[in-house]
C-alpha cells in the first residue's frame, strides 16, 4: 500500500470532532424560553413588584360606589383628535385612576369593576362581612324608604283625583247656571201662523170647518 492510499483511507475515516446541533430540539428549548418569559411578564403585570424586606400593603375592603358613573354625557358628541390631544379627551372612556382608555361602555363597567382598578384605589376585592344588626338596620330602612315612596305616589293620586272632581264640579255648576237663565226668560212664545200664509202654503186648519 502507498503512502497516498494510506493517507487517503487514514482521512476518509478521520473522526470530526465539531459539535453538532440538533434543530429541532434547539427550536424546542427556544419556545420553552420564550413562554417561560411570557408567563413571566404576565405574572409581573398581576401581581406588582415588591421587595421581600417591604411591609404587605394593607388595602381597604371593597365597597359600594358612591357616585354615578357617567356614560352618556358624551354620546352624539363630535370630537376633533390629532397627535397632540390628552388621552382623557380622546374617544371612548377615560379612567383616571388607571391613565388608561377604554373603547365601549361594556368594557369600562368591566374595568372599573376589575382587580387591577380597584387595587389602584386601594382597596382589595374582599368585602365586609355583615352583621345580623346591620342587616336587620338594612331592612328596616328600605322599608322605610318603600313607605315613603308610597305615601308619595297616594298624595299624587290623590291630587289627580281631586283635580279631576273639581273639574266635574265645575261642569256642574256651568250646566246649573244655564238652567237658572233659561227659567228667568220663561217659556219661549209659540209663532202664530197667518191663517192667509197658511192658505198660501197649502195648510189648512186640522179638525175644523167654516160651514
């Protein structure tokens, strides 16, 4: 054997010793990452960043809002919107507690009644627990408020009622005044045909004859 054969078989045999990658458990690995560090952000925005030597804020319990919540004051309104407009004038609705703009009116009742929203009013998603006293106080003022309501739709009622007898009363009395006047003129005279224009006219005098 030749030293070139020799050479040649020695290199067509020779081990490569270069890494080598597999594709597609590197694709793999890369979308493992890339979720992992999607559910990290996620979890990021949920939760806020707080260090583990800061005191655990103390939010307020959750309740009921004491305000109407406007969602017709700017319905058939034309707005003029450039680059330089204020979020809060832009369209749809404006929340100024989160600095955020929502589309439709669905969607900003949901936002306000979110966790995010009412964690930056402070105040967590539990509420006060009721006591039998104040359920009982709860009741006894919504009955309270029911009779008001009551008494306020009988008084109006009631003046409809009154409005409509003084309005037959005066009828009444309209109708008597007229009668009253008819009777002080007395009978209206009956007319006394001319026997001639009654000849005229072809009448003649009934059940009796000039013989």
């Amino acid at each position: 054997m030749s030293h070139h054969e020799a050479s040649g078989s020695g290199s067509a045999t020779a081990v490569d010793h270069r890494r080598k990658w597999d594709r597609e458990e590197y694709e793999q690995k890369a979308r493992e990452r890339l979720l992992a560090e999607k559910e990290a952000e996620e979890k990021a925005k949920r939760k806020p960043l707080r260090f583990p030597d800061e005191p655990k804020v103390k939010r307020e319990l959750l309740k009921a809002r004491e305000y109407k919540v406007d969602l017709e004051s700017k319905v058939g309104r034309t707005v003029v919107i450039n680059k330089t407009t204020p979020s809060a004038e832009t369209g749809g609705y404006y929340c100024d507690v989160c600095d955020c703009v929502v589309k439709d009116s669905i969607n900003f009742l949901d936002h306000i009644n979110g966790k995010n929203h009412q964690r930056n009013m402070g105040m967590s998603m539990k509420i006060k627990r009721s006591t039998v006293d104040e359920v009982r106080q709860r009741f006894a003022f919504k009955k309270a408020e029911a009779e008001i309501k009551k008494k306020e739709y009988d008084l109006q009622e009631r003046m409809e009622e009154i409005k409509e007898e003084e309005a037959r009363m005066a009828d009444y009395k309209k109708a008597k005044r007229q009668e009253q006047r008819k009777r002080k003129r007395g009978p209206e005279p009956e007319i006394q045909e001319d026997e001639d224009v009654a000849a005229m006219m072809g009448f003649g005098g009934f059940g009796s004859t000039k013989k």
